[in-house]
C-alpha cells in the first residue's frame, strides 16, 4: 500500500513541468539554507574544508545556490523517473562532447562512463541508456518505498542493472569486455571495499580503486559526465569530457588521477555539486572526524 501512495506521488510530481519543479526546489532548498538541517550543517562543512581560498560571504553564496541546487535534485526526480522518453530525451537542450563516446562507441573498444553526482545524474544515465548499451550497479535506497520506482526509473529506457557485489563486478567487466559501456559512480566514499586515500580538494579522501582497475584491466576509454542544469528550468547541458589513458598500475596515483578528473568537472558548475554528502567521512588512522558538530 504504500509503495502504492509513493509512486502515484511520483506520478502526480511528474506530470508539473521542469520550470515549476525547479522553482518549488529552489523554495525548498532556501529553507535548507535558513533553518538547521543537515543538509545545510554537511553543506556548510565541505565547502569550507574545499574552498578555503573563498571569503566567507562568498562561501555563503556558495552555500545557498548549492542547497537551491538540492532541492532541484529532489522535485525534479519524479519527471526524470516517470516521465515519457520523448518528454525526458526533450529536456537535453545542449551537449558538449559527445562525439568522443560515439567514435568510442563505434570502435568497439569499451567505454567507462563516469558520472560524478553533479546536476541531475539521473539525467545524465537515462540519456545514455536511451542511446547506448549500457550496464550498471544498483543499490536500493534506503527507503524501500522508493525501490521500485527507483529501479523502474532508471531501467526503462535500456539500463542493465547489477548488483553491488562480486557478481555484480563480473557482469560489469564482461560487458567491456564485449565492447559495450558501462556506468561507475567515481565521488562514494567506499568505506571499508577497497577505497585508498587520494586528495580531493587538497583533503585526503577515501577513493574507490575501482574505477581504475577496470580500466587497466579492460582497456576500455574512460570519460566522465553530468547533466548540468540550466537556468530557469530550461532543460539540461550533458558534458562528456575525456579522461587521459589509465598508465599507471599504482592505485593511489590512479585513484589521484580520478579525482582531479571529478574536481574539473566540479568547476564548471559548482553549486550543482553534492556537497551534502560526507565525502571525508573516512579518516586516515589516527584523524579525527571532519564532520563533528
């Protein structure tokens, strides 16, 4: 029954258009930004920890654009999970490099797609499953009501969808293997599944190992990208960019290497970042949490 009740919301919530979805989540995101939350506390602390160089109004700024962007991520879910492909597919109005994924593509060398939580990521793995064959790994939410749209959403326009384990793995490396792409979230602090520490930002951070060993082992091109919202509700921006080849078999250059990549994807639009989220979360031994209220 519940389940129910949260999918019909999903569809009513869909059924607004992007520029009233956008303006409800800029409202919500404004009350992140003036009430206590943790949203706006973890907000807080990562830009300060990531942008040390900014002067505090700017790092206020900062903060509210950032929580804005927050609140667009959640009200827009609904129309990218449930609305009809032609409507979603409508919604890329711009697209900045995507000939290297085609030529990539056409070689049939294998293609890592790397999409940092940046804009609306849901976006960015519905526009490839639309176009490309691509597989990646699922893990339900926290809130089982949400699963089955969740899985649904994600799926219906092509997806292969795997698990988060070893079985999962060799799906996802079996696909490369036949040429095809498949989808890695590169910026999830990966606790204790084989994370080394690398700076993002100048802070070290847990970083997934991951991402690398699939591309030295495979060979496949890696190049990351996120679906950038544009002012106004007016649609999205994709942005693919190209990482350099994976020369070096040392995990933590390699995972180095992966966050500078996700650091420059951050700088085009920084607000549009997840900075809710408690990337520093893991500490080296001996350090104390970054994140201590």
């Amino acid at each position: 029954m519940g389940e129910r009740i949260v999918f019909a919301l999903f569809r009513l919530l869909a059924l607004l258009p992007l520029p009233l979805s956008h303006a409800i989540g800029k409202l919500l995101g404004l009350i992140f930004f003036l009430l206590p939350n943790a949203h706006r506390r973890i907000s807080a602390r990562n830009i300060q920890l990531c942008f040390p160089g900014l002067t505090h109004w700017q790092r206020l700024n900062l903060l509210r654009c950032s929580l804005e962007e927050t609140g667009k991520t959640i009200l827009e879910v609904p129309l990218i999970w449930c609305g009809s492909r032609q409507r979603v597919m409508g919604l890329v109005k711009q697209k900045s490099g995507e000939e290297a994924v085609r030529a990539t593509m056409d070689s049939g060398r294998g293609m890592i797609a790397v999409s940092p939580h940046i804009g609306c990521w849901e976006m960015s793995g519905l526009y490839l499953s639309n176009h490309y064959d691509i597989t990646s790994m699922y893990r339900p939410p926290r809130y089982h009501s949400l699963a089955a749209a969740m899985r649904n959403g994600r799926e219906r326009l092509g997806a292969h969808l795997v698990p988060t384990d070893a079985s999962g793995i060799k799906l996802l490396m079996q696909a490369l293997k036949q040429g095809k792409m498949i989808g890695v979230l590169p910026d999830q602090d990966p606790r204790d599944t084989g994370g080394v520490f690398a700076p993002f930002f100048g802070i070290p951070a847990n970083t997934m190992t991951l991402l690398p060993k699939f591309a030295q082992k495979s060979g496949a091109a890696v190049i990351y990208c996120f679906a950038e919202r544009l002012s106004w509700g007016r649609g999205f921006h994709l942005h693919f960019i190209t990482a350099p080849e994976a020369g070096n078999s040392d995990m933590t250059v390699a995972a180095t290497a992966v966050n500078a990549a996700v650091e420059e994807c951050i700088r085009l639009a920084p607000a549009q970042y997840q900075w809710s989220y408690k990337r520093f979360r893991t500490r080296p031994a001996g350090e104390t949490s970054l994140y201590r209220k």
